[in-house]
C-alpha cells in the first residue's frame, strides 16, 4: 500500500530530484502539461540569478514536494512571485486539492502589494478548470500560448539578413552582449554577472545559445535552445531581439538555426511559448508552431 506524504524542497539534490520528475512526468500526457527541465533550469539560473550569486534561495520556501513511498510525484511552486505552479504526475491527479490547499496558505510574495494569487490551466484542462472553480478561483480568461511544431517536417531556410551572422554564445566572453540583448528586448534589469550564471545550469549548452550578430560585433538577436535528449524535445527560450535591429528576420533566422542544431542532436518537437496578443505569434506561426495549447489564467483573493 502506498504512502504518500509531502515535504520541504531545499538544496541542490531536491533540485536535481525534481528536474528528473519533470523529465520522467513528460511521457503520462498527450501535450506539455508540467513544466520541463528547461524552465526549472531557467527559473533558478535566470529568474533566480541573484540567489545563486548570494546563496540565499529564498525561492525555495515556496516549493514543496510530494512524493509516494519516497518516489516524487508532484510539486508545487512559483515562477515570480506571488503564483503558483502544480506539476503532478499522470496517475497522481487526485493529489491537486491537497497541492492548492498548501499553495493557498503558503504563497510567495506578490510582485505588487494587494496582488491575488495567479495560477494556470490550459483550457484542454478540464479536470484543474473544475477543481480550481470550486476552491473559489476566478478565471480570468487566455493568458498565452505553448506552442509546438515537429522537427520531422521540411524546416524553415531562416536565411541571415546582409551584414549579420548566426554563431553560438561564449558567456565567458559574450554575457554583456547577450544581457543587452535581454534589456532592450524584455526590459529587464540583466547584467553580464547574471547572464554568466545561466551557464551552471545543467539542461545549458553553448553550441544551443545562439545569437545574430552585426559585422561590428554587436548582438542583435538571441535565442536559447534547450535540449530534453531524453525526450527528444527543444524549447525555444527567450527569443529577442535587439530594437536597433527589428525587422530584418533574425529572430527567424537564429530559430532556424536552432531547430537544424537541435535535430541534429536528436530532438523530434520543438516547443516555444507566447503571450496572448503578442506579435511573436505570427513569426511563431510562419516558422511552423501552429498547434498551440491556451494557458488560461485563473485568481484569487489572498484572503479568501
């Protein structure tokens, strides 16, 4: 008879544990239902960056872990602050409830003072749709896209526009060119310190960043390709591109080239998110990630 209890996450095995639920997991759904390796990896290496230049992962106090005879079979957590995140197996649905009761009282910190919780369902989820209506969320209707495409078809050319190349990233050398990047693309706040963190991460590889870059050596586009080989899946993650070089097709152009790299390493699917009303989902959609799953965002009250 099986014993199913949960726990604390801390520390890099209970990292590494999880990373290798999330991989085993991909295979019990019909679609990306939990995260992937990729995304756990980024969400320490990346959004996290600072913590692991400090030590201090205060992140990990909002994860917490289930597991069925010692065997993990869910977990929840939170990207950036103030969501939550379920990733439970296929034959461990049931444990949900229990999993958004905890998440409930034991939320991170919103990134804005009076924000509510956040979660995610795709809206093919009918099952967490229902779950979550009865616990007195509220859905606030599509928030986003996971897109997908085989790599087993013809692939895009992605041919490099005049005066550019397409050639891997050297953090060692490149991280404030890839951090310029990320600031003029997302608004963020990266510096070549954080960008050289990524690097630890163990789903990263150099020959999979990879960056379009002008005759005078300035970075103009990125793209990072993360690789399951055990799944034989990439994800594209970010796409970006400089705002001095906009419209010149090379965010097509560094995907391309990612797809050919990818295949060549074994990967049969792609995958790349998007935001709902984004106009990366035409340039998405011209590079084959036509089938798309709604991620639907849901809320509540921190006081309900």
């Amino acid at each position: 008879m099986s014993q199913i209890t949960h726990r604390a996450f801390g520390g890099h095995d209970d990292f590494m544990a999880v990373r290798q639920f999330l991989r085993d997991s991909y295979t019990g759904y019909d679609w990306m239902f939990n995260w992937g390796i990729d995304r756990w990896d980024v969400v320490r290496y990346s959004g996290n960056a600072a913590c692991e230049l400090t030590g201090d992962r205060i992140w990990e106090q909002y994860v917490r872990v289930w597991e069925d005879d010692g065997r993990i079979v869910g977990v929840i957590h939170p990207e950036d602050g103030g969501d939550l995140f379920v990733d439970v197996d296929a034959a461990y649905r049931d444990l949900e409830n229990e999993m958004y009761a905890w998440g409930e009282s034991n939320p991170s910190p919103p990134r804005r003072e009076g924000s509510p919780l956040s979660t995610w369902a795709q809206s093919v989820d009918t099952h967490r749709s229902e779950l979550l209506l009865a616990r007195g969320w509220r859905r606030i209707g599509p928030d986003g896209f996971t897109r997908r495409r085989s790599l087993e078809t013809q692939l895009p050319d992605g041919p490099v526009a005049e005066g550019y190349t397409v050639r891997s990233i050297d953090l060692a050398r490149d991280a404030e060119q890839r951090a310029a990047v990320s600031r003029s693309a997302f608004g963020s706040k990266r510096t070549a310190e954080l960008a050289k963190v990524l690097a630890q991460a163990p789903t990263y590889r150099a020959d999979l960043d990879l960056a379009a870059v002008a005759d005078d050596g300035t970075f103009a586009a990125n793209t990072t390709v993360w690789l399951d080989d055990v799944n034989r899946y990439a994800v594209f993650e970010p796409v970006g591109t400089h705002s001095e070089h906009r419209r010149r097709g090379l965010a097509s152009a560094v995907i391309a080239e990612g797809m050919r790299r990818a295949v060549a390493l074994g990967a049969t699917v792609a995958y790349v998110g998007s935001g709902e009303g984004s106009p990366a989902n035409a340039l998405y959609e011209r590079l084959g990630f036509v089938d798309a799953d709604t991620d639907e965002l849901w809320q509540k009250d921190r006081d309900s």
